[in-house]
C-alpha cells in the first residue's frame, strides 16, 4: 500500500475543495454577513492539503490505493464542508453531528436535512448548502482529475470507482479530457437552466425565482440534490418553474455521455436501451398515481399529471425536490413512491439509488433463468443494447443488488432498535423510508420524513449511521465496503 502516494493526491482534492470556499465568502462579503464560518475552514483545508501533498513529489497509485483515496476523500470533503455550519453557530447546523449529517448530506447530493428554520442561518450559509450539492453532484474527484495534472495519473481507476452505475464510457482516449468533457456538459446544461428560469422571472411566470434563486436551485437540479433556501422547495414557484425543473431533473438523471454524443451529431440516445427503460418508467409510475391524485385532491388531468411526473421524476432520480406534500398522500400513492426510491437514475448520470441499468440486467438475467429451465442446454447470453454483457458483469449486477437491499434491512432493523434504547422509538415503516432515503442519496421519504419535514427526529446514534449510509450510496456500497475486508490489506 502506497500510503504517502495517496495522502498527498489526497491532499491535492482536500486543497481544491478549500478554494471552493471564496464563493460563499464573497456572497458573505456582499451581503455584509461575517466571512469567519468560511474564511477558517478555507485556510485549514488548504493548509493541510498543501502539507499532505508535500508527502510525495511524484505520486503513482494503483487500483489498490484508488480504493482508499476515492473513500477517504468523500470523508474528508464531507468534515471540511461542516465547519462553516459550526463556526457560523447558528440554526440546528451549529451541531457538530448535525452539521456533518449536513455537509455529507450536501456532497453526496442526497438532500436530506436537519435544518428546522431556514430564516436563521445566513444567505452565505445557505450558498454553500446548495454550492456543496453542485460540487458533488459530477464527483470531488472527478472535478480533481479535470484540473489538477497529477490526479490524471491513475484517473481511470478514480473516476470507474466515483462515477454512478457500473460502467463508465471513456468519451476520449485521455480520461483527464474525458473528465472535463463531463464536467462541461455539466456546467453548460446548469447555465442553461439557469437561463430559462431567470427568463421565466423577467416574463412574469415566476415572480419569486430571482436571478440568485435560478443559480441556486440550477445547482441542486443537475446534481440531484433538492436542497433548497426555501422551506416549500418548489412549491413555492409556479407551475411554469416546476415543468422546467421536471424537464432539467430528467436530463440530470440520464446518462451524461449521451449529451456527448448528441453534441457530436450522434443521436445514440434514442436507441439507448437504458434510457428507453429511464423515460418509461418515469411515465409509468406517473400515469399511476394520477387517478389517484385526481380522486383525493379533485385535481384536473393536467394538474395532477404536473404532480405525479414532478414527484416521480425527484424521486426515481434521487433529487429530492417536492410540488407539495406527499406524505398526506393515500398509502396506496405513497408505496408507488416508495418503490421508486429504489430505481435511481442511469449510469453516468448524478443520480444515485440502484440504476436503471442494473434493474434492465437482473430483469434479463431472470428471465433467462426461467428459459434455461426448460431448455438446459441451451446458451442464452444477456444483451443490453444489442451488446452482449459479459458474464461477470451479470454476476456483478447481481451481486450489488442484493448487497444493497441486505444494507438495507440490515440498517432499518438498527434504526429501529436504537431509537428504542433511546427512548425515541421509531415505527418499521418510518425507519425503512429513512434508510432508503439515505442509501438511495434521495432525501425526503414517505411518513414522519416527508418532504416538509426533516431528519431531528432520529437520535444521534442513527444520524451517524445515516451519515454512513449516505457516504455508502454515493461510492455505491462496494468501493467503500471493501476497505473492512481482510482480503484488501493483504491483496
């Protein structure tokens, strides 16, 4: 293990992510609110970046360290993104548990908060809550990889362990290049967003989503996040904003590489299976929940088809976002939203959860199993896209799932019990929503954890587990799991 190697590229992501704190500083500046929440942690994350990047000149890892920097790093943004709630000593971030529930929260674009009055901390503050979700929407290292030159060395095995989904496209033959690729399409289609709603204010569509307000909410779009200044989220905007932010949640959720080649003149995209499966299954499970809405609020077709596409589309794409409270919802809607949580968007996308590919696979593979039952010799091989997926890939897929829902069981079960220690007793149905919403980066669950609501509810040891559970799900269970392996330190 080349320890000093991976602490001084560590060190190089620890160093970028302090430079990222004159955003907020400057909006502090603006609005004469104090810089200290961002000013201390600034100098601390760039000094101590600086002295572990001095541990080795020339540093040259392998997959082997990639495990270890990709999982350190997200602890470390997640720490580094924290301070400023504690310094600022204001709200319910100023908690040192609730601030790092925040923070990781923020970076793994998940979006669940403990934030009960969102008057009392600072413009600035708010900022960098939405600055932290943007950051982590496209990935800390792979944002590392496009600028920093040293982090290109071994790029390919950082950005196949951040990246979403379980395969990565390699858009150029240099993954430096293929990371900045990314990260433009990223920015471009935030700025456009941007754009269109600033342009909707000036029309007189949407008379509360300012200029700022445009920047803000484009952040936690395009990364999934949802996490907003406003305690309504997007029902305070009008409907005009919401089918914009729909539209921009379902770019957000598909496969970026596909934006590439649309670029190029290339329109793969609509021969892209997975994304024929993405788009279906967000109609789907829209169409659903319609008659339901239209019976329990009188709503119109066109209203509640608004309604049941917003909901559905936050939340297969694990952005969190909410048009109104559906919490209140009949059971029957809100199980249609539970089982949601566990789709996810597409590979290459900063959606989390399972992913759709995933789901395309396993839905291949047993159905296969069922064929070959009958016809045991046969040799039935699984193709996605008219590409056939190599066995070991099939078992990966498989593999992952059922991690993910062991986790799963494994943590709600652990909810559970320590809010009955506690004194704070939690129900089943509360605390499997919690755990889905935390594993899957989603957010808001169904239940006490609704979209208006937000996680103080939970003891202090289960938001440590949260906070754990979040870091899981961004670098997709296995990269980090693997560290609590014998095998590794002795591979």
């Amino acid at each position: 293990m080349r320890l000093k190697a991976t602490f001084a590229l560590l060190g190089e992501i620890v160093a970028l992510l302090g430079l990222t704190l004159i955003a907020p500083m400057l909006v502090a500046i603006h609005n004469g609110t104090p810089i200290k929440p961002f000013l201390i942690p600034l100098i601390l994350s760039t000094g101590l970046g600086l002295a572990m990047r001095s541990l080795d000149r020339n540093p040259e890892i392998g997959m082997k360290e990639a495990f270890l920097l990709v999982s350190l790093a997200w602890l470390f943004v997640a720490i580094i993104g924290a301070l400023p709630y504690m310094i600022s000593g204001r709200s319910s971030l100023a908690n040192p548990i609730n601030a790092l529930f925040e923070s990781m929260s923020g970076f793994t674009t998940t979006g669940a908060t403990v934030l009960d009055n969102f008057n009392e901390p600072s413009q600035a503050i708010l900022f960098w809550r939405q600055l932290t979700q943007w950051l982590g929407g496209m990935g800390i290292v792979v944002l590392a990889i496009a600028i920093l030159p040293r982090l290109s060395i071994g790029g390919a095995e950082l950005m196949s362990l951040e990246a979403p989904g379980p395969q990565l496209q390699k858009l150029t033959p240099h993954i430096r290049q293929t990371a900045r690729i990314f990260w433009g399409i990223y920015v471009g289609l935030t700025l456009l967003e941007t754009g269109i709603l600033t342009l909707l204010h000036y029309l007189g569509l949407a008379p509360r989503m300012t200029p700022y307000m445009a920047l803000v909410h484009s952040f936690t779009t395009m990364s999934t996040g949802g996490f907003s200044p406003l305690a309504l989220s997007i029902e305070a905007f009008s409907p005009a904003v919401q089918w914009v932010v729909i539209v921009f949640m379902i770019l957000a959720g598909a496969n970026f590489a596909l934006f590439w080649y649309l670029l190029r003149g290339d329109f793969r995209i609509a021969r892209n299976e997975e994304f024929r499966w993405y788009v279906a299954i967000l109609l789907v499970l829209s169409l659903i929940l319609v008659p339901m809405l239209m019976r329990q609020y009188g709503f119109s077709f066109p209203t509640a088809f608004r309604q049941a596409l917003f909901q559905v589309a936050s939340i297969v794409t694990t952005t969190g976002y909410a048009t109104m409270n559906f919490a209140l919802w009949s059971l029957p809607a809100q199980f249609v939203l539970f089982f949601a949580m566990f789709i996810g968007g597409s590979s290459g996308s900063t959606a989390g959860s399972i992913k759709v590919v995933r789901w395309v696979v396993a839905i291949k593979a047993v159905f296969r199993e069922l064929f070959q039952s009958f016809h045991g010799r046969s040799v039935k091989p699984i193709k996605l896209g008219g590409r056939i997926v190599d066995e070991r890939s099939v078992r990966g897929v498989l593999a992952f799932i059922v991690l993910y829902f062991v986790v799963f069981l494994v943590s709600s079960v652990l909810v559970v019990l320590n809010g009955t220690t506690t004194g704070k007793p939690i129900p089943l149905a509360d605390a499997m929503s919690a755990v889905a919403a935390t594993l899957g980066n989603i957010g808001p669950g169904v239940g006490s954890i609704g979209p208006m609501a937000n996680y103080l509810i939970f003891p202090t040891g289960t938001k440590i587990l949260m906070f754990f559970l979040m870091w899981l799900g961004r670098l997709e269970i296995v990269t980090a799991l693997v560290l609590f392996t014998r095998s590794y330190w002795k591979w």
